[in-house]
C-alpha cells in the first residue's frame, strides 16, 4: 500500500492524518517536534470528535527518520514554512510521488514546485476545524470540506485518489478545477478577520461591531476586487456571509494569527493579508486597508517588510 505523508503534523494535519489512518489508509505524520511524534508514535492519537473520543494508532516520526518513498505528501506546515518543508523530504520524493498543499495562503504551490516537478503539485483548502489539546490529543467540533486540484489545471490519477483517501475517511472532499476560487473566497475571508484580530487581541466576538465590521468589510473587498481583476470569478455575497457567520456563530474562537502573535510565533501575514497586496499591485489596484493590516502585524512580529 502506498504511503500517504501528512507534512505538517499540527491539530489539522494530526486529525487529517489520525482519520486516515483509522480508515486503514497508509499513513505517516511528519513534524518537527521529535518528542511529540514519539509520544503519538508510541501511545497513539486520541480524537475527539462527532464519531466520538477515541485512540487510534497511527506512524509518526521525522523527514530524517523516514527512508522509503511516498506517494502522497499531503502540506499541512504554515505557509512561510512550506518550501523548507518540502525540502526536508526530498529523499522520499520518488519519480510519481504527488505533494498537494491545504494550507492557509497564496504562494504554497510555487513553494512546492521548487523541489517538486510541476505537474505533481495540487493546491488547495480546507475549513475542516480541528484543535490540538495536548501533545497526542486532538478535537473537531463541526464539519468542513477540502478542495483541491493541480497546480497546472490538468485532471491526474493522483488527485482522483486523494479525493477517495478523504471520503473514505469521511470527509466532504472533493477535486475540483474550480480552486482558484475556493482559494481566493478563503484568503479573503481569512483578510478581514485573522489580521484584524491579531492586531487588536480579539476573539471573533469582540470584532462584531461597527468599527471591526467596517475593517473586515474594507479588506475583504479589496480582496475581491484584486482576484476578480486577476480573472478569479470569487462570490463577493458568500465572502460577506462567512465573515457575519464567523462574528455571530463563533464568537469565542481565536483566529490562528491571533494565536501566533499570543505564543510568540511568526504569522502568515505575508501569505494572506500580504497576497491579497501583492495580487492588487499586479492587477494595477492599491489595497490600502490590507497593506496597512500587514504592516500592523510586522510590527507586533517586531519585524519590517
């Protein structure tokens, strides 16, 4: 059976990769943190999740550990990490292996492609929710899907069995030509919410009201009107309905750069707020509210572009 990899083991990669596995696919999850993948290597992962609490066994070690090819990488690390990422797999790169991002961004499938061939890189998203309680204990509360399809817009085996590896599992997955779209709806939802709650050290809850509203709505249209200038047909509709969802469903929930900044770790503001800059420069656009958004995060990150 060949080896599915999940490249970045954190709560949505260990849930992706623990559901997998408990579905009797072939998989491996690869991290950094040598102590924490021994620990689930050794005892198991426990999910929490609508099918119940459960532990399931599932492999779990280092890119340096792993010696035989893999199938299947499927990129799960922050976005700024993804070309070191890769990088540190390319002895488990065979000649039909596929790596297929569901990272947060714009950017992962160039990443890829600096190690991998082109035409087997897939890009893509989820907002399958998933949160780490401990070193080998992981929660999902609510459904979500995955979208994804190749980075050079041809159909291929690889992502056809992708697609049966996560319904097999249970998820809503699809491949889809289409994830332009999915890709650019979710960086620009992400745009008016996870930088704004960053800056200000807010759950979703505390941006619900006419100050936040007005900053969520201003970065999410720059973010429309930058990717529909690019050619990218986004919903402008479905955007503002997710970011009112966000605001009024889940008020409590931090967004994963409010998280960074409050851990002390770096963000993906380059890969989100900061696409959606760089996609208006070249489409000839200014997107003030987000180049600001940016600029604001670097320097909480005591960092300058």
């Amino acid at each position: 059976m060949t080896t599915t990899a999940i490249l970045g083991a954190g709560a949505l990669g260990s849930y992706i990769g623990g559901r997998l596995a408990e579905s009797g696919s072939a998989v491996v999850l690869i991290a950094r943190d040598a102590a924490r993948l021994a620990q689930i290597a050794r005892d198991g992962l426990r999910i929490e999740d609508d099918r119940g609490d459960r532990m399931v066994r599932v492999r779990a070690a280092t890119a340096a550990a792993l010696r035989e090819p893999v199938g299947l990488f499927i990129v799960l690390t922050k976005a700024m990490h993804t070309a070191a990422a890769i990088a540190s797999v390319k002895h488990l790169i065979g000649p039909e292996t596929w790596a297929v991002s569901l990272q947060n961004g714009i950017g992962n499938g160039e990443a890829l492609a600096t190690v991998m061939p082109p035409a087997r890189v897939g890009i893509g998203t989820t907002n399958v929710p998933a949160n780490l309680l401990g070193p080998a204990h992981v929660r999902s509360a609510g459904h979500g899907s995955l979208r994804f399809w190749s980075i050079d817009g041809a159909d291929a085996p690889a992502l056809r069995t992708l697609e049966r590896l996560l319904a097999g599992a249970g998820f809503d997955a699809a491949a889809t030509k289409d994830i332009a779209v999915d890709i650019w709806e979710k960086v620009a939802f992400n745009g008016a919410l996870n930088a704004l709650g960053a800056i200000t050290r807010q759950a979703n809850g505390g941006l619900d009201n006419p100050d936040g509203r007005a900053i969520a709505e201003a970065a999410a249209t720059e973010a429309v009107a930058a990717a529909t200038a690019l050619g990218v047909r986004v919903d402008a509709a479905r955007i503002r309905t997710r970011i009112d969802g966000a605001l009024t469903q889940h008020r409590a929930h931090k967004g994963s750069m409010l998280q960074d900044v409050l851990a002390g770790r770096p963000t993906e503001i380059d890969f989100i707020n900061g696409a959606i800059v760089r996609a208006a420069e070249q489409a000839g656009l200014a997107a003030p509210v987000n180049r600001t958004l940016v600029q604001l995060v670097r320097l909480i990150e005591g960092r300058t572009a």
